[in-house]
C-alpha cells in the first residue's frame, strides 16, 4: 500500500478509518508473517522474517533487553507487539528509509491494530508455508490456520485490543524505531513528545523536582480516533499557585537587579512565550553566523542586525507582525534529546518587544567577548549557555536550579515569599494572562502551549474560562482568591 492511500485513511474519520483500512487487508496477499523463536541454549529470543531470516534489527532490540536483565516473559510481550509492527509495515508496504513523518505511520499502526481487534477480517489466500499449520501472530497465543473448502488456509479472527494494550504496543513499536535509527537514520524528531514531572528519591519538595520528556503514546492513540481513559489525568485543573500581576512585576523588577544577562534571558523567555524548561534549553543559536563586527556596532545597528536577521536560531524577529518570535522545534540532541510535547509550533512574545530585544543583545554581546577571550572554550548551537561552567549548554534541570536560587534571592530582597516559584510556574501565568487579560481564544492559547488538543489547555485552566466582564482588577483578584497560598500546591505539569 502506498504512503498516499495511508495517509488518507489517517486523515478520515474514525469509523471511516477502521473501514478504509479493513476494505485494505482483506484485499492483500502476502506469503506470511512475522513469527518469534527462542534459542533455550541461549535464552534469547529472536524474530524471523516471513522468509524465515532473521530480523537483525528486532532481534538486536531483543537481545539489549536481555542483557539489561528483561525477564524472560517481558521479552517475549515485545517480541509479540514487535511482530504485530513489523507485519503492519510489511502490508502496507512501507519502507521506513524513505519516510519523513513517524507521526503517521504510528497512528497508521493504531487504527491497524484496531482493525485486527474489531473486524471479522481474515487474511485470506496469505500463507504458503506447507510445514507448519499454525502461525505466531496478532496475540499472545499462537493464532491457529483453518482451511476452507477449496484447501485454502486462513487466520482465525484476533480478540479484541483495549487502550491500554495498543499504547503498550506503540510504545515497543517506538523503541523499535529508536534502534532502527541507531543503524540508519530517520526522523524521530517527528514523533510526539510529551513533558512529566520527576522527583528526587530522597525528596518530595520542589527543589528536588525537574522536568524531562517522553514520546506521547497517548496522543498517538488519540489521533487515530480511540480515546485512553488515563488522557483524562492531562485535563485535571491545575493546583499550581500562578502569581497575580502585581506579584510578577515585583519578582520580575527585583530578580533583574541581581541577574545576570543569561538569567535575565531566561526569567523574559519562560515569561513571555510560555516554554517548557525542556524546550528552553533546547533552543538553537548559531554563533558563527554573527558578523565580525558586531561588537562593534552601535547599539540601535546591532538591534536592527538582530531583527533582520532570520537564520540565527530558533529565536527572530517578526517584522511583518513586529513581534519577537520562538520556533519551538524537536531537537536531538547530548542527553535531553526527547524533548517535546506536540510537535514544532512558533510562538510569539506577548510582553514588551525592546525589553526582550535590549536582553537578547547582552546574552549576545557577552558570549562574544567570552569566546574571544577563552578561544580555547568548546562553543555550542545553542541560545542558553551558562558563563559560570565554561559556556556549557544549559541542560533540563539548570532551569530549575537558577528559578529556585532566584525565587530565594527575591524573597529575601522583597520580604516576600516567592519560594514556590519554578519554572513551570511561567508558563502556566503565560496561559492565565492570555486567557483572562488578553483574552485569546482557547485555540490560540492550545496551540502556543503546545497542547495536543484544546482539552487538555481547558481542563488545565478550567477556572479562566468562565464569562466575567468585570475590569482588570477584580480579574487579578479572582486569580489570586483561585490560587491562594493555602491551597495545596503540587509540581504538576501540562
């Protein structure tokens, strides 16, 4: 089956995807499937090809599990989902070396392992093995062949798959791309991303708490029509404490006396375009693309540079809408390479344009001067470098670290407690302010964030949402009455 006709079946329907793809199988012809073996003089567990030659690539996935000590059963599951995978691919025809969206071919296999769990289908006319009458296929168990009436032999219909089942096979059929890509390379910067909280072993306080990111199996599934009952836990209401107006400005006016230009940087951009810390440091700046000169330009020069310049990274200037502007990618990258939630979107700053110009310049200015007086210093494509470790790219947790240092520092400056204050806690200001003072539409505000569906930025912000025609202040009230410090308040994350 070509890509084409698979991409028309992800693009309908649910019920129309199910058809699509079920009219598909009943019509093709193949001389077998994937099956697994077991090698008991070596405990490992292999997959074979319909040819009967053994899949190198699977069986590697394999034998790493066995050698991280996978039990037995556990590998014999994977290799179970794997061959579902790997007949999937092989009857739509689909050669991962020509394809450049992973998304799609995922939510291709979900809808075909729904099909297989649903439909009265029967591969007909498909096996030509004339040792064996049975075949390890669809489930667990070995799936018997039954011939008709005219000597032909076909596969007995699959029981049905639940959410849960087919998320724990996109998830194998993931970590099988991942070990593709070890051998050859494909886009697995294509594939959804999703950000989690973890905490700290040996503590339960928010200090102790970062974020990282994992491929999104549940949206996967949710695109390919079948909703999980645990999406639900992504749309509870947020308990985090969100800072009113007037909080943000004192925290943002009296960090900035003491920050340095790269923290600065940091508290404007968590700010104003609503990132992950995950995303954050991973946005790129290109160093060599800066003109020689350019320390030595006039400040208004260097600032007009700046914003006609768009191939310097991740962050430019807008100058059709006259906004600075974030393009929010997946990147690979050293040991924070699954990164995203949702998949590339440009956001655009909604605070101050020549504040967060004027800050975009020192970062600049100072990593020049840096490197031309320590050449011997190892530079690299990103924005977020930190002077204080040798210019090293700032990693998932270096957030967290300055936040909470910075939160300190404030509350000791100010006399107010700003101690509950994270990187987390940027973003979901962000999304109030967007909702409740500048009143964007719950779409807009879905998309900047980065959600995978508008439910998840309604159920999250839930009490934002209802009609209130009240003036700024009263709305700065509510969202403090909302979020009041004696709520309970969790480091969760949407």
């Amino acid at each position: 089956m070509s890509i084409t006709i698979l991409n028309n079946i992800i693009s309908y329907s649910h019920p129309q995807k199910l058809k699509s793809m079920d009219e598909y199988l009943r019509k093709v012809d193949v001389k077998g499937f994937h099956y697994i073996s077991f090698i008991s003089s070596k405990g490992i567990t292999y997959i074979v090809n319909p040819d009967h030659v053994t899949n190198n690539t699977a069986t590697n996935m394999l034998i790493a599990l066995n050698d991280h000590n996978k039990s037995p059963n556990t590998i014999k599951r994977i290799a179970n989902d794997l061959t579902k995978f790997l007949d999937y691919l092989m009857l739509f025809k689909i050669n991962l070396d020509e394809i450049m969206d992973l998304e799609d071919i995922l939510i291709g296999f979900a809808v075909y392992l729904q099909v297989l769990g649903t439909s009265s289908i029967k591969v007909q006319k498909s096996i030509e093995w004339s040792l064996i009458d049975y075949v390890p296929l669809v489930d667990d168990s070995i799936q018997e062949l039954v011939s008709n009436e005219y000597g032909q032999k076909y596969i007995t219909q699959s029981s049905g798959y639940t959410a849960d089942h087919i998320v724990q096979h996109i998830q194998n059929a993931i970590k099988y791309l991942e070990q593709y890509n070890e051998e050859k390379a494909i886009p697995l910067n294509t594939i959804p991303r999703k950000s989690i909280s973890n905490k700290s072993t040996f503590s339960s306080t928010i200090k102790d708490t970062y974020d990282s990111t994992v491929y999104d199996a549940n949206y996967i599934l949710a695109r390919s029509g079948l909703n999980h009952s645990n999406t639900n836990k992504l749309a509870k209401p947020t308990k985090e404490r969100i800072p009113s107006l007037s909080e943000m400005n004192i925290f943002m006016s009296v960090s900035k006396e003491k920050n340095t230009f790269i923290h600065n940087l940091l508290l404007l951009t968590l700010k104003g375009f609503g990132l992950r810390s995950a995303e954050v440091s991973n946005i790129k700046f290109f160093d060599s693309l800066i003109p020689a000169n350019f320390l030595s330009l006039p400040y208004d020069q260097a600032i007009s540079f700046l914003k006609n310049s768009k191939n310097l990274g991740d962050i430019y200037y807008n100058n059709s809408i006259k906004r600075w502007t974030c393009n929010v990618v997946i990147a690979e990258g050293r040991d924070y390479s699954k990164r995203n939630k949702s998949g590339s979107r440009e956001v655009s700053y909604i605070f101050e344009q020549e504040e967060f110009s004027a800050a975009l310049y020192l970062v600049i200015r100072e990593r020049l001067l840096i490197f031309r007086a320590k050449p011997n210093l190892e530079t690299s494509n990103f924005l977020f470098l930190n002077p204080r470790n040798k210019m090293k790219a700032f990693k998932n947790y270096t957030s967290n670290n300055i936040i909470t240092s910075m939160s300190k520092r404030v509350s000791k400056a100010s006399g107010i407690a700003f101690s509950w204050i994270h990187p987390h806690t940027f973003r979901h200001y962000f999304a109030t302010y967007l909702l409740r003072i500048k009143k964007f539409t719950l779409d807009d505000v879905s998309r900047m964030l980065g959600h995978s569906d508008t439910d998840v930025t309604r159920g999250t912000y839930i009490h934002y949402l209802e009609e209130d025609t009240s003036d700024e202040g009263n709305i700065i009230e509510k969202i403090k009455d909302a979020y009041s410090s004696d709520r309970e308040v969790t480091n969760g994350l949407d």
